[in-house]
C-alpha cells in the first residue's frame, strides 16, 4: 500500500448528528421589530399610564382652577381693596371659572369612560378635543396670570396686605393650572400622534 491509502484508509469520517431545534420561548418572545405578545403588554401598560396620567393632571389641574376661582371670588375687603375694581383681576375670575369648567367637564368624561369602559366620542374626536381644548385652556390661564402679576407687584409696592396676598395667592393657583394643564395637553398629543389614519 502506498502511502496516500493508509492515510485516506486512517481517516475516520464523522457525519454530523441531527440536532433538536431549540424550545421556542412562549413567555418571554422577542423579536428584532418589536411584534409578538410583549409588545402588546407593553403597549396596553403604557395606554393605561396615559389615561390615569392624563386623569391625574386635569384633576390637579381642576383643583388649582377652582382654588384660584375661590380666592379672587372672595378676594373684597372694601374700598379700593375689592378684586372687581381691576380689570385684570375680574380677566383671571373669568378664565380661572372657564378652566375650571373645561377640567371639570373632561374629568367627568374621562371617569365615565374609566368606569364603564365605553367612549362616549369617537377616539380620534376625543384625542383632537383634549389636545385643542388643553392648550386653548392652558393659554388663556397664562395670559390671565401674567396679566394680573404687574398689577399685584405695583400694589403691593404700595401696600403690601391680605389684599395684595389673596391676589398673588390666587395667581400662584392659575400658574399651577397652566402647568397642569399643559403637561396634559402633551399627554393629549401623544396619543393623537400615536392614532392610526388609515
């Protein structure tokens, strides 16, 4: 035997083993786009923060509104120390009653739609409303506020009494409002970014 056939006879071909396919996992799937049952966890888990975040904040919002309502309503104390003797002042009353309204009429709205699981509009409707309707509100309470700051500073130049204090107290609950409202207005715009047109 030449040596070239002992080396060819030596050789020990080995063919490769069938192996099992590995055990798919059902709990934990992942998957490079992001599809399959987790995402639709993650999905569910993130819409129902949005809802309670989004209840939360008109609900903050609805108390600031109110209690800024509540001080300048209450804010008279005679003479020149009456708030409906000052344009901007009677300017914050009326939206702070405004907003006060709005944020009232969207938390009923969003309990109703908590509670029994129904929508009473159509979800895009619904979106389009909170995301306007937040920012319209949220406008007007930062105008009314930032009218009623240079006339408290000036009085309270002047004098500085419960008057003046009620006054600033009561701007300080329209600012609150305004940034409670304004977080819900990007809430609101997120889910009207995230519906599908088609």
């Amino acid at each position: 035997m030449s040596t070239s056939e002992e080396v060819t006879a030596n050789k020990h071909v080995e063919l490769p083993t069938p192996t099992a396919p590995p055990a798919a996992d059902v709990e934990n799937q992942s998957s490079g786009m992001g599809f399959g049952v987790s995402a639709i966890v993650r999905r569910w888990k993130r819409d129902d923060l949005m809802k309670k975040g989004s209840l939360i904040l008109r609900g903050l919002a609805l108390l600031f509104s109110l209690l800024s309502l509540l001080i300048m309503a209450c804010n008279k104390h005679g003479d020149w120390k009456n708030f409906d003797k000052y344009e901007e002042y009677r300017y914050l009353l009326a939206i702070a009653i405004l907003s006060t309204l709005y944020t009232g009429g969207q938390e009923l709205r969003h309990v109703h739609e908590i509670s029994k699981g129904k929508k009473m509009f159509d979800i895009r409707t619904s979106a389009m409303v909170d995301f306007f309707g937040d920012q319209v509100v949220a406008y007007l309470l930062i105008s009314a506020a930032s009218a009623a700051v240079p006339l408290t500073n000036n009085l309270r130049a002047s004098q500085d009494n419960i008057f003046t204090d009620s006054s600033a107290s009561a701007i300080s609950m329209a600012f609150f409002a305004f940034f409670a409202l304004a977080l819900s207005a990007m809430v609101a715009g997120y889910k009207l970014s995230s519906q599908s047109y088609i």
